[in-house]
C-alpha cells in the first residue's frame, strides 16, 4: 500500500474517526484506525464496537491499494505535529507503515486489517432521508438532557421515531425531558422508534456540525442505525430497550402562563445560582402579576435574589427548580422570548420558545 496525501485533506477525516477511539481498550486492535486504498480513495474507519465511523478522502497519488491498521492516537498526533501545508507519503512495507513529509519520517507499528472488528449489521428495515442541518439542530437542542450513566440503561440515550410526516427526538434523564418534532415527507408506512446510545448520540452530533449541509440518507435496521453523507459513514448499535411513555410525562392542563425574555431570564438565573446548594442547585421561583422573582441559598446561610420582569397575570405561585436543568434549555433556545407553563409546585413545568413549539422542554419541579 503506497500513497500521497496532504495533510490538510487528511486531518479532518482521521479527527473525526480518532473521536470514536476509546483510549483504554481491551482488543489492541481496537485501539487502531483501519486504513483501505482502493485506487485513489482512501477509507478511514474507527470503532469502539458500538459506534462505527467511516470517512474517505481522496489521495493526491497511488501506488498499489491494500488495507492495514495502525494505532489511531499516534497517526493523529504526527498529523497535528505537522506544518500545516505539509504532504505526506505513505508506504507498508514489513508490517510498518512508514510516513515521510519533508525532512520528517516515522515507522508505525500495524495489526492486519482482517483483525478488525466491524460493528454487526442487519438488513434496514427503515430507510428515509432528512437535512443534515435538521438533524444536527434536533440534536443540539435535545441531547442535553440524555442520562449519563443510570442504572436504566434506556435512559442512556436519545429515542429517534420517525413516521410518513414527523421525525421526533426524544431524551430524558428522569428529571427532565427534551422533545423535537419537525415535519418531514419519510415515505415510510408504520411509525417506528429506536434508542440511539448516549457515545452515538454525540459523535454523530460531532459530525454533522461539520461542513456543507446536504441532505443525508438514514437507514434503521433491527439492532443498527447508519446515517450515510457524501464522505462518511456513521453506524451505532442500538440500545434494547424500552423508551418511557413520552406522552404520560408531557403536563397537561398548565394555566399559568408566563412570558419571559430568554437571555435576561437566562442571565438571572446564572447570577442566583451562584449562591444554590452546591450539591442540589435549588432555587426558589415566586410568580405574581408582571414579576418573577428568584431566590437562591445555601447551607452557608447566603442569599441571592433576582426580580424578573414577565407577561402573567393570576394567582402568585412558588415553585423550586434545579437551576441547571432551567438554565441549559434557556442555553439552546435561541428565541427572544420563552414560554413557561406551570399549575402548581408539585407539578412538571413545560418551557419552550413562545413563537415556536417544534421543541418542548419538561422540568420536574424540586421540593425546597
């Protein structure tokens, strides 16, 4: 296998597919990037056995194809070691691949590419086409609220259902919940849903911020998904499992509607949070007409107060939150003003922009 590369058409491909690497691995060869000539298209693959990604750039020169791997870390840090208008050569030989650019030369220890695991694939059974840009704001405006690492493994992830006219991500943690929905002409039959895990969910994030929009096509089988753009391949395992009911969390019968500007709200919260139990995050909101105050204190005996001004009129309330679970909706909306619907302090807020209702936010109230 020989070729010739710049660096600069190299190093966005082989950063994305190195993201998907874990350090610690218990196979070697996971550790590797698998690299493929075919005659002047090169592949780059990594996976850590749940997730999978391919890219594939074309090479300046070719010289005979082949397939190898080599440590993926490693690859990446001579790479980004390199002066940006630097050319590299590539060439195996005695299972090392060794790399020329300049005055610069290295030898890479390989594994055979047959040593490579690829992630399992089963036939879709589900397969539509959507806006890369779409996709990448629904996960944006979403993720966020996924579990980390629950015991309720489902949790631990996004649900992406899709039918003939909507596409809908779904993500909680328990405590809270984020929903989008956008119209889209799927062209399938039966509305389906599956849970993408949590390292899925961010790398293909990461991806599809790159670069031009397009449109991109998504394939759903029975235990994969695989989203396919012009020079890369992303595949992901499914979670088993079964989503919550998303639909028996939504609140229901909210009469008390208030209208707030995003960012001084935001800003607000920010502030009183400063002074919240480090370990809790508690904060005290209290609606009466036109005003919204909020309270924040700690062990310590501290206090901090905010008076936002806000479209209500009604009955005065007081309701305790988690300022974090608030302030990160308030991050990805970017309307001017926001929209928070609340009955009584034992039950859920509903947030979302007050122009736009494609996504809504669910925050369970906390007991102060």
């Amino acid at each position: 296998m020989q070729f010739e590369i710049s660096r600069e058409a190299l190093i966005k491909p082989l950063q994305l597919v190195t993201g998907v690497v874990e350090r610690r691995q218990t196979l070697p060869v996971l550790s590797n990037v698998l690299l493929a000539l075919d005659k002047k298209m090169l592949s780059l693959t990594g996976t850590d056995l749940e997730v999978e990604l391919t890219g594939s750039v074309e090479v300046d020169s070719a010289g005979s194809d082949g397939e190898i791997t080599v440590p993926a870390r490693k690859l990446m840090d001579i790479c980004k070691s390199l002066p940006d208008s630097a050319s590299l050569k590539f060439d195996l030989a005695d299972d090392k691949l060794k790399i020329q650019s300049g005055r610069s030369r290295f030898s890479l220890s390989t594994l055979p590419a047959t040593d490579f695991p690829g992630v399992d694939e089963s036939s879709g059974t589900l397969e539509f086409a959507a806006a890369k840009s779409l996709l990448k704001t629904m996960l944006q405006n979403t993720s966020f609220a996924m579990a980390q690492q629950d015991v309720r493994y489902y949790l631990n992830g996004m649900l992406v259902e899709v039918s003939a006219d909507y596409l809908r991500v779904v993500a909680t943690d328990g405590h809270r919940l984020a929903m989008q929905t956008e119209s889209i002409k799927s062209g399938v039959s039966d509305t389906s849903g599956v849970i993408v895990p949590r390292k899925g969910v961010l790398e293909l994030g990461r991806l599809l911020s790159d670069g031009d929009d397009e449109d991109i096509n998504v394939v759903i089988g029975t235990n994969h998904i695989r989203v396919t753009m012009s020079n890369f391949t992303f595949t992901s395992k499914l979670v088993d499992g079964k989503f919550p009911d998303y639909n028996r969390v939504l609140p229901k019968g909210g009469d008390k509607n208030v209208i707030a500007g995003r960012e001084q709200l935001r800003d607000s919260l920010n502030r009183t949070a400063i002074l919240s139990n480090e370990k809790f995050r508690g904060i005290r909101l209290i609606l009466s007409d036109d005003e919204l105050k909020i309270i924040a204190n700690n062990p310590e005996q501290e206090e901090a107060e905010e008076t936002v001004p806000v479209e209500y009129k009604g009955d005065s309330l007081e309701i305790g939150f988690n300022v974090i679970y608030l302030v990160d909706v308030l991050n990805v909306l970017d309307s001017e003003n926001v929209q928070l619907i609340v009955s009584d302090p034992n039950s859920s807020a509903l947030v979302q922009s007050s122009d736009d209702s494609s996504a809504i936010y669910v925050v369970m109230p906390m007991r102060l």
